[in-house]
C-alpha cells in the first residue's frame, strides 16, 4: 500500500513526472503546464490569452479577496493584465448561511472592482465532507505578442531580485488563524492587527510591480512564489529555466512580525507561503535599473542572489558558508493546521 501524500502541494517531482505522462497539448499552446510556470498561454493570433486556475486552502477569513489576488498574480508573472475571473464556491454543510455566502461574494465583487476585473462566471454549493470553504479561482487575461515573460526564461549572469519580503501570506494567515493562542501567548491587539494587515499592506498582490517590471526593464523571467515559500519558488524557477541559482540568505528581506510569529511556531522563514513577493530575474545593469525605480514608486525590494550554471546546483550563502537551498516538500504553515 503507498503512503498518503501530506497536506500541501503534490511533490514536484511526482508532478512532473505527470505532467510529462498526461497532458497533450496543441500547436496553439505556448505555455502548457510545466513546474514552475503557473499559467497557460494560448496563441490567439494578434495576443496571447493567458489563464491560470488557484485554490484557496489554507484561509477561512477573507476568502473572496485572497482569490482574486492570488490569481491575478499568475498572470501578472506573464506580462498579462487580468481581465476575467471565474470561483468555484465549495462550502460546508455545518455554519453555512446566506450571509456567510454573500459575505464571500462581497469579498470576490470588490477586489474584482479594485482591479477593474470583470467576474463572468463559476459555481457555488454545499459540500458534503468539507470543514471550511474553499474557493477555486479561474482567471484570464491578454497580453501583447511581444510582451511575454515566462520563468522559463532566466539566465546564466542574471540577478535574482525580490520585492517586498517574506513571508507576507504566512504572516497573516498565521495571525488569522492562530488569534486566540497568540492572545494567550501574550501577543498584543497592536501586533497582531499590524501581522493580519500584511494582506493589505505590504499586500498579497504583485501586480503593480509586475507590470511595472515589464514596462521599465527586459526582464528575463518572473515568478511568485506560494505555497512552499521562497525556498519552492526558487526551485521551481530554477527547473523551469535550467538553470542553477546562487542565493545570498543575508540579503532575504524577512518582516519583522512575520520572523516573531515564524519562530513562535517554530517554521522555517524560507518555507513558508510567501504571496505578496515578486521573483524576477534579469541582467545587472537592468536589476539596478529597476530597483531605482522602485524605490521612487515606494516598492521595496533587493537583489538577493545570482542565476548560475545548472551543474552549480542551487546554492544558499549564509554567514559566510554555502551550502545546498533547503527544499520543502511541503509548506511549512501546514504544520499550524496539524497542532
């Protein structure tokens, strides 16, 4: 008998090795599905239609709202501007009302018109078996022949750029879901609604500097990283490009209340869900370009490492010592839902 899988992602390998066996593509596919690139995209003639489709699991507060924006991002990735969404609602048998319903399609209605996204379908019901909702999102947007980023497309003597910082999803979420044992802990009201806003601010959404990237500089590849964190991001960058990474763990930018919380529950900053910060990579001259440009829109952001040979490996420099990039089958913010 196999073992079950854990909670979180399937293995990336296992995936892989599915993808290759499974799927069959057309000619007009030109990003079908493949570890590392989140969105498909379809040759449409004079523009590329770009879709992708994104869980929510981990959440059971603003559902509609991680939906929207984590979708949105697999576009963004692409150089794609988001236009259309679709959910697919499951909900439980037990606490289900039709406020608990609408308050979600509030959620989904006004992140869609911060955006200026059109919500154009899905399917919502009760579930049998399920503990929490869960939402499903669909989105697909248009880009310009000429405007198409991949994460395939990193280079050997590219810089490896990050925005904002880590863990920006993992920090809410576990300020979320884990209020009241942080209370007892001794957490106070102050730190805990700061930890909770990281939704908000810095955000969840890496749109405006996706497209910004995009505008300013020749970017070579973009990614943003999720489930898995920093660390799965960066594998999953380095295998859909074939390349190998070097990576400066001084240079990470970790928030300060996501490292309290992180060590509270004793996981792995590296590891775990890391929405709301931006992977891309490009040459030298166009990282610093692009980091003066951030730093005159208000968008943090640093160069934490360098894209090398792949028989380099993946590499992580700290205190002085490299040693091989921690790999985590699994997201570190699953353990809070096993405690």
């Amino acid at each position: 008998m196999f073992p079950s899988l854990p909670v979180g992602k399937v293995d990336l390998l296992l995936l892989e090795r599915l993808l290759k066996k499974y799927v069959v593509l057309d000619e007009r596919v030109v990003v079908g599905p493949r570890i590392g690139e989140d969105a498909a995209v379809i040759d449409f003639g004079d523009r590329y239609l770009v879709a992708t489709t994104d869980p929510i699991t981990f959440a059971t507060e603003k559902l509609g709202y991680y939906a929207l924006h984590i979708n949105a991002n697999d576009l963004a990735v692409r150089g794609a501007v988001p236009r259309w969404f679709l959910a697919t609602l499951l909900l439980p048998e037990k606490g289900t009302t039709e406020e608990v319903v609408e308050g979600i399609f509030a959620q989904i209605w006004e992140a869609c018109r911060a955006l200026g996204i059109s919500w154009v379908g899905g399917h919502t019901e009760v579930t049998y078996g399920l503990d929490r909702p869960i939402i499903v999102g669909q989105m697909l947007g248009e880009v310009g022949l000429g405007g198409l980023v991949s994460t395939a497309g990193a280079q050997v003597g590219d810089v490896v750029l990050l925005t904002k910082g880590i863990p920006i999803e993992g920090t809410s979420l576990i300020a979320r879901e884990r209020r009241e044992v942080l209370k007892s802990r001794g957490y106070s009201e102050d730190f805990l609604a700061r930890a909770q806003n990281y939704l908000y601010d810095p955000g969840i959404s890496v749109l405006k500097e996706a497209l910004l990237a995009v505008r300013v500089a020749n970017v070579h590849a973009m990614h943003d990283p999720t489930e898995g964190g920093l660390a799965t991001g960066l594998y999953e960058l380095a295998q859909a490009a074939g390349v190998g990474l070097r990576i400066q763990g001084e240079a990470i930018p970790i928030l300060p209340e996501g490292l309290k919380l992180l060590e509270e529950f004793n996981l792995n900053p590296l590891g775990t869900i890391a929405s709301g910060a931006l992977l891309l990579t490009c040459s030298p001259e166009q990282g610093r370009r692009l980091l003066e440009e951030y730093e005159e829109q208000g968008i943090k952001a640093a160069i934490i490492g360098e894209v090398i040979p792949p028989e380099e490996g993946l590499r992580l420099v700290k205190g002085g010592e490299e040693a091989p990039l921690p790999y985590f089958p699994r997201d570190e913010i699953a353990k809070l839902f096993e405690q």
